[in-house]
C-alpha cells in the first residue's frame, strides 16, 4: 500500500505542531513580564494610600493594604481646605465637555471633507493638516493673550475645552476613518430614502463610526484630564477652579517637597488615576477595535 506525500509528512508535523507551544514560552514570559511592570505601579500607589504618612516610603516597601485610608482622606481635605471635591469635579467637567465637543465638531468636520464635495476643499484641509505643524508651546502665549485681552476667560474653566473644540488631530482621525469605513453609496442611499443630512449624519454614521469616537473619546479625555500646562497658563488657581493636577503639585511643595502630606497626596493620587482607569475600561474594546481597523485585509 502505497502512502501520499501529505500522509508521510504528517507524523513530522504532529511533531511540529507539539513543539509550538513550547516555542512560545518566551513570549508568554515577556508578556507576563510586561503585564506585571505595568499593573504593579498601580497596585502600590493603591497600597501606599491606605499607609501613614511616615510609611509610605519605608523599606522594604508595604505590599499590603493598610488601615489608613481614612485618616489620609481627612488628611487630604484638611491641606485642601475641603476642595479636593470640588477640585474633582473641575476636572471632570473640563474633560467630560472636552471629549463631548471634540468628538461632536470633529466628527461633523470629518464627514464634511471625507463625504461632501465643495469648492476649496483641498486647501482648506490642507490648512488643517498644517496647524499640526505648529509645536504647541509656540500657541502658548497668543493662547494666553487671546483669553485674557480679547474674549476675557482667563480663570474661567472653558478657557480650555473652547479652543480645542475642533482640533486638526480629531479632523484628520475622523476623516481617514470614515473615508474607509463608510461607503458612498449608503449615504446616497439614505439620501434617496428621504433621509435629512443631520439625521444621516445622526442614524448612519456615528453608529458605524463608534470605535473611532471611543479612540478620539479616550485620547481627548485623558488628555484634558491631565492638563496640568494649560491650567495653570489659563490661571485655573482659585479655590473653586482649581484642578486636580495643579492641586497635586499644590500639595507636593513645589521644588522644596518640605513638610508633604505624603499620605493626603497618596490618596489624591489615587482620586486622580481612578476616571482614567474607568475610561480605558469602558472603551478598551471600541478603542483597541478603532486602532486595528484597516489592519487585516478582507
């Protein structure tokens, strides 16, 4: 009896198919390695915030949660003076409202120039795409110059979610993403079933552009959460405007670090980093689904 080459060959590839997973082993460990240094900061500061002041840097290092998390909570509201709420919610609703503008004119701007038609289109994006060009610090003082001379927000907290309402970055994302997920012909033919251009905009396209707004969401939260420069170019400093990154180096003592909460800052820390975790979570999937699209071909 006479055997097919596909049959000879298959007791090697039995063999193969055996050894592969062990080939994967320096993967895995890399992976595992890469998984532990990124979660074990989080899971320290978390620690170190239930810890007294006097313990947080001792050595070796608590790997335990302790029993201080309360006295660091009246610890942080007493160098706080009772703001570290309200410093909270300044920061939540300059990033909140960020994110909702952002990801409502960009992704009008960017359905604008991938799906319409209209005279200038080229160089007005190209004007777009050139402001990307500008180093953000060189904006810094006509920034400052602007709130404060013309329109008068200096210290006023939508003096940071009003200019970057429509930034290039958000354009250009949305554009490419809807240029290559939405084809012409279904917008032609919600236009033939009687469909107006914002309902289109509002029943067609944010619904099959929803990774690409939970990416832009993400990126534009994070980014307005942390946004210690322009807070404190903006002058957010009084009490009921203050946010949290310029209360945080508020409580490290500048460059002296000389009679620190470490206990309080712990805590604030932790306050800080929690809406961010939230954030990824909720949106890993759509983001991490926005940022492979278009990486493997049908």
């Amino acid at each position: 009896m006479t055997t097919t080459p596909a049959q000879r060959a298959a007791p090697g590839t039995r063999t193969r198919r055996a050894r592969l997973p062990w080939q994967r082993v320096p993967i895995w460990a890399l992976m595992l390695l890469a998984c532990v240094l990124s979660v074990v900061p989080f899971y320290l500061m978390f620690v170190w915030a239930s810890h007294p002041s006097a313990e947080v840097f001792t050595f070796p290092p608590h790997l335990w949660f302790g029993d201080a998390f309360a006295s660091n909570w009246q610890g942080l509201m007493q160098v706080t003076d009772g703001q570290a709420p309200r410093q909270f919610w300044n920061s939540l609703y300059i990033a909140l409202v960020s994110t909702l503008t952002t990801l409502f004119f960009c992704s009008l701007a960017g359905y604008a120039f991938a799906m319409y038609d209209f005279r200038g289109k080229a160089a007005l994006f190209a004007f777009i795409l050139g402001t990307m060009l500008i180093p953000p610090l060189v904006m810094d003082i006509p920034s400052f110059l602007v709130m404060n001379n013309v329109l008068g927000w200096v210290g006023e907290p939508r003096a940071l979610w009003v200019p970057g309402m429509a930034n290039a970055f958000g354009i250009f994302l949305m554009r490419q993403y809807i240029m290559s997920a939405l084809p012409r012909e279904l917008i032609e033919a919600a236009r033939m079933d009687g469909a107006t251009e914002f309902g289109i905009y509002r029943q067609v396209v944010l619904p099959l552009i929803r990774p690409i707004l939970a990416t832009l969401g993400v990126v534009t939260f994070v980014g307005a959460w942390n946004n210690f420069k322009g807070a404190l170019i903006m002058k957010l400093s009084e009490p009921d405007t203050m946010t949290l990154p310029l209360s945080l180096r508020r409580l490290g003592g500048g460059a002296t670090n000389v009679n620190v909460d470490w206990g309080a800052i712990m805590m604030l820390v932790v306050i800080t980093v929690i809406p961010l975790l939230i954030v990824f979570l909720l949106a890993s999937r759509q983001v991490i689904s926005g940022l492979t699209s278009g990486a493997v071909k049908d």
